[in-house]
C-alpha cells in the first residue's frame, strides 16, 4: 500500500473511533514538529485535539538557569561548550550569543567529544559543557565524564541543567485544566528507559499512551491505537515505534546514566519546581561539576513579560493564543524559547501552520 493509501486509511479509521472529545499530548518537540510540518491536526476530526506538551528541552530551561549559564561565560579564563540551539535563549536580560559577541569564549559543539577536545587543547583554561537535555543525550554526557577521570582532565567539567520526562508527565496528567485524556510518548527517550517508568500514566491514572516514531504514519498511527484502547475500556503503555524502542529500553545507556547522575528537585520553565526531574553528578564524581567548582549566582526565575511559553509547554495554551506571537516574537527576534528552539511549539506553528492559514486556537 503507498504512504498515501496508508494515511487514507488510518484516518478513516480515527474518525471512525472518534466520538466524545479526546485531548492527546504530544510530549516531544520532536513530534510537534512533524505534526505541524504534515498538518496532522487540520486533518483530524474536531473531537480529537493535539497539544503540545514540554518535550523540547530548550524551552523547558528556566531562565534563572540560563542567568547562571551566562555568568559562567563571563567568568574570566572559562570556556562554555554549548549545543548550537541554546546560544539565541534568552535569560532574564541578555543571552549566551549576545555575551560572546562582547568576548565571552562561548563554543558551539556537535557532541560532548568537541568538549573533551577542546579541555586538550586548552589545558590552562576552564571548559563547561552546559548539559541541557533529556534522557536521550544523558549518557553521552555520562561517557565524557568516564573519559575525563580517565585522562586526568581536570580542568573539564559539566553544569548539569539536564531534565527527566516521567516526573513532569505524572505533575501534567494530575492537571485539571490542562485535562489530558491520552499520551503519545517521545520514542527517543524511551529508546533508553524502555516503557517501564511510563507504567503509572495506565496503571495509577487509567490514561492511554503509545511510545511512537517521528513520520507522519507513525504519528497517525499511534493516534489511532489510543483511540481504539478508549474503544475497548483500556489503558495501557503501547509502542507503536517497535523498529526503534524496545519494552526494556538500553539498558547500557541506562546503566551510564545511574552510575554517574543522581535525581534531584529541578525547576521547569512556566512549571515551576519538579520533584526529582534534575539530575546532579553523585558526589564521586563532583571534581567534574561546574556547580561545585565555581560560586555561581542563584538568581530567581523572572516571568517575560507576555510571553505564554510556560503555559504552552504545559498544554494550557496554544502558540496562537499569545498576542507576541508573529508579532514581536518571530524566529529572527524571538522573546521567549519556544519561538528559539527548532523543537519549540511557537517555532514549529510559526514555520507550518501559519501557512495554512490556522488562526487562533
């Protein structure tokens, strides 16, 4: 069957499942993405509505975190090794992109590999990697603290901002204004969990969710099978992204990272502090910490002005209900992180749906 027999046929079958009004959260940005890009959500029936959940990692980043990322970069003899996609974010007052452009030695990096390099070559100077990201990149990170402590390279270490998807999933499927009927889970990060640690949305809150891939059949297609566990008065954790994720996830990837991080309370952009949703390098390993290293400021989380990022990563609000929108925040002038990153609801709205037309939701 072709790609648009397949499409025809699976969206015959959710409108013939739909029926009473069924809100789903598509958690990665990742799927935000595909689903703006392919116009899923023009397609589907008016019962059946997609939100957006905080699945980019950038726009969940609080800008009191950003505030010590910056002063990190301002620090005399420090060098920030960073993903390209957290230069333009801003902070409560400027971003890591304005302060290298007044000298700050800020990197952009394609892997932790760059950062170790970069701790070679400058054996006189502090690297930071800034860790920002959920359990996909996690042990990667992990790896470059082993390979540190092997070679000795003590004048490396790691700001640990990284994020944990099951403890802020369990804070938005408990949210009565947001009133989530159903999931369809990132396939990345259960690529290295597996499904175990997203049990408790079928088990303790009789929710639906399917692990699913990033093409739009795949998108379709988990829509579908959520549909059809309410058809048939079930929940549970289904993977629709079989040729990638697997029930036990990499246990390897995992194993890295208990070996060196540890859970902490960590606060989300627009969500407020998470019980046990950060990571910290465990104490053996503190030489690699920047958090220990340096006397970093702990400024308070400052709202901007306008901007409904914090409600849109909740699901409370779409892109287009923000008055910036397309207005003063647009991708070249952005004013909040989800217009920034190429993952973020706004970005993705403001790149595809607009085209078609969509007005406020």
């Amino acid at each position: 069957m072709s790609i648009k027999g397949k499409a025809e046929e699976l969206l015959a079958g959710i409108r013939q499942l739909s029926g009473e009004p069924f809100k789903i959260m598509e958690v990665c940005g990742s799927h935000t993405v595909a689903i703006a890009k392919s116009g899923i959500r023009e397609l589907l029936p008016e019962s059946v509505q997609l939100v957006s959940g905080p699945g980019c990692p950038v726009c969940v980043t609080d800008n009191s975190d950003i505030d010590r990322f910056l002063s990190l970069a301002q620090t005399p003899g420090v060098i920030v090794a960073t993903f390209g996609d957290m230069l333009r974010v801003p902070g409560s007052k400027t971003s890591l992109q304005a302060v290298r452009a007044e000298g700050a030695d800020v990197r952009v990096v394609y892997s932790t590999l760059d950062a170790l390099e970069i701790s070679r070559q400058n054996p006189d100077k502090e690297v930071v990697f800034l860790g920002v990201g959920f359990e996909t990149t996690i042990p990667t990170v992990a790896v470059s603290v082993e390979i540190a402590e092997r070679e000795h390279l003590s004048n490396y270490s790691i700001l640990s901002m990284h994020k944990l998807v099951p403890p802020v999933l369990e804070l938005l499927v408990t949210d009565p204004e947001v009133g989530l009927d159903g999931f369809i889970n990132p396939g990345h990060v259960c690529s290295v969990l597996g499904t175990a640690p997203f049990e408790f949305i079928a088990g303790k809150y009789q929710k639906p969710s399917v692990v699913a891939g990033f093409e739009a059949l795949d998108i379709l297609e988990a829509i579908w099978m959520l549909l059809r566990q309410r058809q048939e008065k079930r929940a549970a954790v289904e993977i629709q992204y079989s040729r990638v994720v697997k029930p036990e996830g990499s246990p390897k990837a995992a194993e890295y990272i208990s070996r060196y991080f540890e859970p902490v309370d960590a606060v989300w952009r627009g969500i407020g502090r998470v019980p046990q949703s950060g990571l910290r390098l465990k104490a053996q390993y503190r030489l690699f910490d920047a958090e220990m290293k340096f006397d970093l400021p702990k400024p308070k989380s400052v709202n901007t002005p306008g901007c409904l990022c914090g409600e849109i990563l909740k699901g409370r609000r779409h892109p287009f209900n923000c008055r910036l929108f397309g207005k003063a925040c647009t991708p070249l002038q952005p004013v909040g992180p989800c217009m920034v990153s190429s993952e973020g609801s706004c970005a993705a709205y403001y790149r595809y749906s607009q085209r078609r037309g969509m007005s406020a939701v």
